[in-house]
C-alpha cells in the first residue's frame, strides 16, 4: 500500500544535478511533518506490480475521513498534506477535501496521481485553485507501447505526458512535479531514455524504484520473475550518468530501495538520505505514524558498512528471494561520499 508513499519527494529546485536530495536534512530524520490522506486503492489504471490491492470500489472521501481529524493535525503544526490512493483523480469530491484542507490552514497540499485526468487543463485548473501546491506523477516508460504495456492501461502515456505538458503551460519554467518510475523487466535496459525525456519534460525530480513486492506485486519478486538489484544495477548507473551528462539544473534524481553498496560513486543519489517519517490517515487505520524504514531490513554484513546509520537496506521481501550476497560493505570512505 505505502510503496508509492514511502518517501516524501523534495521537488523545490537544486542547483545541482550531483548534489543529493536530502543531505542537509541529516538532524530532521525522526521529525514528523507530513500528513498523508489515503483515499483508498481504487484506481483507473491496472498497473501489475501495484504496492497495493487495487479496486474498482470507490467510496465518497467524507464517508472514509474525519474531518474534525484532520483540523486537529493541522493544529498539531503538521502544515504538509499529502493526498494519495488508489487514485485520487477519480474521487468526485477531491476537490471539496482540497479546499477543506486550504481553509483548514495546510500550507502545503501535494497530490499523488497517475496524471490521466490532469490531461484536462480544465480539471487542472480547479485543483490548482483549490489549492494543490505540488503533485507527484508516476511514469514507467518513455514511449506509448511501454507505458502503457505496463499499466495495461492503453492511452494512460499520452494524458499523463499531456498533464505534464498542461503543467508546463500552467507554471512555466520550474513545474512543481515530482515523477516516480518503478524499475521493471521491461523498462529497465531504458531508464536512461526514459530520464532523458523526463528531463525533456521539465519535471523537477525524477525517482527510480525497486519494487516492493507487497500488494498485487507480492509474487512479483519470486526467482526467475524479475531482475535481482544486481542485474538491474548498469541501467541504474546509466540512467545517473545520463541525467548528469544532461546537466539540467531544475530537475534532480533520486534511487529508491537500492543500498549505496550497489551505487558505487554514486551513493549520493539514494533516497534514504531523504526520508523522514510521516503520519498516515485513513479510513481503516485512522492516524499512524509510518518510515518506510520499518518496512526495509539489513543483513549480518551490514554493520560492516561505514554507510550503514543512513541505509535502510532493500525491501524486507527482497532477501527472502535473493539473499544477501549481492551486498558488500562499503569500508574505504564514508559520509564524504555523499556530498
């Protein structure tokens, strides 16, 4: 359920492509300022390595939220919401919880989607209105045919490549938008072509992730069915290589759920030096507090590794697959590697 939320996306704009997206918040690590609403796994997309049990179920938002909890969060000073699903596009009254949430005094409102609606500029516009601040954008493939192959959604790469050109259009030069694309069979021998025309598309942080075998995934990461980090590993270094070659000021990368062991060089570019916890709000579990960290593991050699307090290892499913020999620590250099 939590793969596509497991870390909050910096997307304010660096001024580096090779400075990592989150080193400076090295003191902040168990601070927790971001709210996430989840509205559910009803989603309009059938993408198969889904973190979550997705459903055609949709309930109407208020049926699911409290919104007295909601006002108390905010008053708590948590002033980061973050609206996730499912899909969160196709909830009829997604726009009457936006506006709650602006007037209820959140100064910040992020919205996760596969970006099909925001192909309307029209419906663009209102959340924009309403007060989305920021939006997250999910992105597998750098073509129509791998796209959507892999959401088994036919047409889902032309709306969202169109939501990201209606944001382009809407906030010019420096879009807020961050775009996650999980690392697959079939788009991996891609990633720099797909990096590439993200960097085309002017969006302000890229995100590559392992999967996380949970959720409608959870058979995914069986032997002989997908790619193990190592194999995957040259695309991911290429794909880095192509970004820093680019030298886009305005858009950064990050890699989620692949040790440093396994970025030799370029461990600066990890995830984990980002992540913070966040609270989770939603219908069946109502306000908790979750780090993806609890959900990834570390293995006997891992304490080895002068980079070990700021891994959180792989996805806890993925060692039962692949063990852990693919790790090695990292023992020559530490923190100055990251910067």
């Amino acid at each position: 359920l939590f793969e596509h939320i497991s870390d909050v996306l910096d997307i304010s704009v660096t001024t580096n492509l090779q400075k990592p997206l989150g080193i400076e918040i090295h003191d902040k690590q168990d601070i927790v300022e971001e709210v996430y609403v989840d509205l559910g796994s009803a989603c309009n997309s059938n993408c198969y390595f889904c973190a979550a049990d997705s459903t055609l179920n949709i309930e109407p938002i208020w049926s699911r939220l409290n919104k007295r909890t909601l006002m108390a969060l905010q008053a708590k000073g948590h002033t980061h919401l973050i609206i996730t699903g499912g899909e969160v596009t196709i909830h009829q009254d997604l726009l009457e919880l936006i506006h709650f949430a602006k007037h209820t005094g959140f100064e910040k409102i992020h919205l996760q989607t596969n970006g099909r609606r925001l192909s309307n500029p029209v419906y663009l516009r209102e959340l924009v209105d309403a007060g989305v601040d920021e939006f997250g954008m999910s992105m597998h493939g750098h073509t129509a045919s791998l796209h959507d192959s892999v959401t088994l959604s036919p047409g889902s790469f032309v709306q969202t490549t169109k939501a990201i050109e209606n944001l382009n259009f809407l906030f010019g030069a420096r879009i807020p938008l961050a775009v996650n694309c999980v690392i697959l069979p079939e788009n991996a021998r891609h990633l720099g072509e797909i990096v590439e025309y993200l960097i085309m598309l002017n969006v302000s942080t890229i995100k590559l992730s392992y999967l996380h075998g949970v959720g409608r995934a959870r058979t995914l990461l069986q032997k002989d069915l997908w790619p193990s980090k190592t194999q995957i590993q040259p695309f991911v270094l290429e794909a880095i290589q192509t970004a820093e070659q680019i030298g886009k000021p305005s858009t950064s990368l990050a890699v989620e759920a692949i040790p440093f062991c396994l970025l030799p060089e370029k461990e600066r570019y990890s995830s984990d030096l980002n992540i913070t916890p966040v609270l989770v709000m939603s219908a069946e579990t109502g306000v908790e507090k979750y780090h993806s960290g609890w959900d990834r593991v570390k293995g006997p050699q891992c304490k080895e590794c002068k980079l070990e307090y700021r891994c959180l290892g792989p996805w806890k499913e993925y060692p039962k697959q692949f063990g852990w020999s693919e790790f090695t620590p990292i023992t020559k250099y530490g923190i100055e590697c990251l910067g």
